[in-house]
C-alpha cells in the first residue's frame, strides 16, 4: 500500500475528534446542562468533562425513551423533578472506608476519646458529626465504628452522626448500610465485628447499634440548611473539588459558622483552602480547627 492510500484509510484528524455518538450531543446542549450542574449543585463541568457528561447522561436518556440532548433538555425544562436524575446521574461518588485514615486516627483522638474521657464514666453527653457529601455511606459509617469503639454504654450519651449528600440515590443505598463483602477489606480489623452478614450473596451489613447512630438525609450543600445545632467535627472530603473557588471558600465559611469553637473541619487530601476562613485554623494535614 502506497503511503497515500494508507494515509486515506486512516480516519481524518477530524473525523477522530467526532466520536460518532448514539444522540446528537452539540456545543449548546453540553453549555446548557453544565450551566445547571453548577447553578443547581455548584458542580463545575468543565470542557474536558464533556465525554463523560455524554456517556452518564445517556443512561439516562435510554431510561427516559428520549432520542436526543435536546429532547432532553426540553424535558428538564418541564419536569422539574427530573432536576434530580440529572444530579444523580453527573454526581461522582467515588469513596470507600477507611479513605485518608488519618483522618480517623485524629477523630478517635480528640473526638472520640476526648469525649470519653470529658464525660469520665458519667452520661448525658452530648456529640455530633456531620458527613457532608456522605455518598454511599462508607464514610458515615466508618465515622460510626471508630466512635462507637471508644464511647462505653453510647446508649447512655446523645451521640448522632448526619450522613447528607445531594445525589437521592446514594443516600438512600447508604441507609441501607449494605456493601460488598470486598469492602471489608478496607477496614482494619478491630472494625469488622461491627459488620455481619448481608441479604445479598456476599454482601456485608452494619450492625443496628451502628446504622443507628446514623440519621442519613438528601441535602444540597448550595441549599440553606435545615439544622440549628452545632458540630463537633464536619467531614466534606472530596466534594469540595467539584466546586469553584468562590464556592468553596463561602461553604468554608458556613462549615466554620456550623462548627462548636474548637471543632474540626476534615477535607479531602487533594483539597486545599487558599485564604481559609477567618474563624478556621489548619492543625493538620487537611484538618482544620473553629478557633475559639
Ligand atoms: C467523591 S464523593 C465523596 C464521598 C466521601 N465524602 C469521600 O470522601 O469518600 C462526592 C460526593 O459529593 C456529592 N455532592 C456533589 N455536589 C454536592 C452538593 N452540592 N451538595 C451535596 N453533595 C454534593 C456527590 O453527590 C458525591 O456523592
């Protein structure tokens, strides 16, 4: 073969750029949904994030019978429910227990020890964690052992952990604190007797006394928020990266404004706050402290 005719049976640099696509999927359809990812949720979709808005969104334009980007947008505009499948479907919910440990080595620390210790053996202590952008519940729940490892007769305290996140999905998986025997893997040793067997063929579930703990709820961090009381730690790992600057650093400031002095903020590993909040001070490796 000549190297022209070789060079002709090649796809064309263009042609290459163009996936060929199931559903038409243009410039202003991609414009349009980022624009409410981020009006909606605050989620930055970024151009290279244009393949992978195609491919989840499809899923759900198969689900829904519609035959194009445009059809869907027409009936994002008139069914404002469906705002919902839209998150659920962009939302990235990577996590899995145990993630960044040391985290859970500074909350067994000073949280959960240091409460223990405050309360020297009496109860009617008081204690709460929020796991803000909680996904499918490996967070809260690893939140929840490495509390109720170290808090004797837990019953005897008030201690409530709140496991949000905007995807309706994810939260409503997390309750039923069910996973693939495979994720006990991630969880030290002195953890796993808090997990029993699951329904499903090689599942695993958490223990009542541990689900318990837990009260998981749909909640758009964007939205105003529904509680009054005050945190002794907050968790918003990896949710914050999604966000722009000018998001992230006004939900700093919330985080800090919902956090008892001296509570601690734990972000993700890759996440760092530029020009951090007034009120918050870092005393760790992503870890940040409500000065008092
Ligand atoms: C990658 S997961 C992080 C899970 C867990 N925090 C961890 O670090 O393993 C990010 C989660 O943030 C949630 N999220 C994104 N935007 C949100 C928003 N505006 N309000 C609440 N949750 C949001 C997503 O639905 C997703 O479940």
């Amino acid at each position: 073969m000549s190297l022209r005719t070789a060079a002709a049976a090649l796809p064309s640099r263009n042609a290459a750029a163009v996936p060929v696509r199931e559903f038409a999927f243009s410039d202003l359809d991609f414009r349009t949904l980022a624009q409410l990812a981020y009006d909606h949720a605050g989620i930055v979709l970024s151009e290279s994030k244009r393949n992978l808005v195609y491919s989840r969104l499809s899923r759900r334009l198969r689900g829904l019978g519609l035959s194009s980007f445009q059809a869907y947008r027409e009936y994002l505009a008139d069914n404002t429910v469906e705002i919902e499948g839209f998150i659920n479907s962009i939302s990235t919910n990577h996590t899995k227990f145990f993630r960044e440990s040391h985290h859970f080595d500074h909350l067994r620390q000073h949280v959960a020890l240091g409460f223990a210790k405050s309360m020297a053996g009496r109860g009617g202590g008081r204690l709460r964690v929020w796991s803000a952008g909680c996904s499918s519940g490996e967070e809260p729940y690893t939140i929840a052992v490495v509390i109720k490892r170290d808090i004797a007769e837990i019953r005897r305290h008030d201690v409530r952990i709140l496991a949000t996140d905007i995807d309706t999905e994810v939260v409503g998986r997390a309750a039923r604190g069910e996973f693939a025997e495979g994720a006990l893997a991630d969880i030290p040793a002195p953890y796993r007797g808090y997990f029993d067997s699951g329904s499903a063929r090689q599942s695993v579930v958490a223990r009542d006394d541990i689900r318990s703990l837990i009260t998981f709820k749909p909640l758009n961090l964007m939205k105003p928020w529904p509680f009054s009381g005050l945190f002794d730690a907050i968790f918003c790992r990896n949710v914050m990266i999604y966000f722009d600057h000018a998001t992230k650093m006004a939900l700093v400031d919330r985080f800090a404004q919902q956090l008892k002095p001296g509570g601690w903020l734990y972000i993700g590993h890759s996440e760092t706050l530029t020009g951090e909040s007034r009120m918050l001070e870092l005393v760790g490796r992503t870890i940040y402290r409500r000065k008092t």
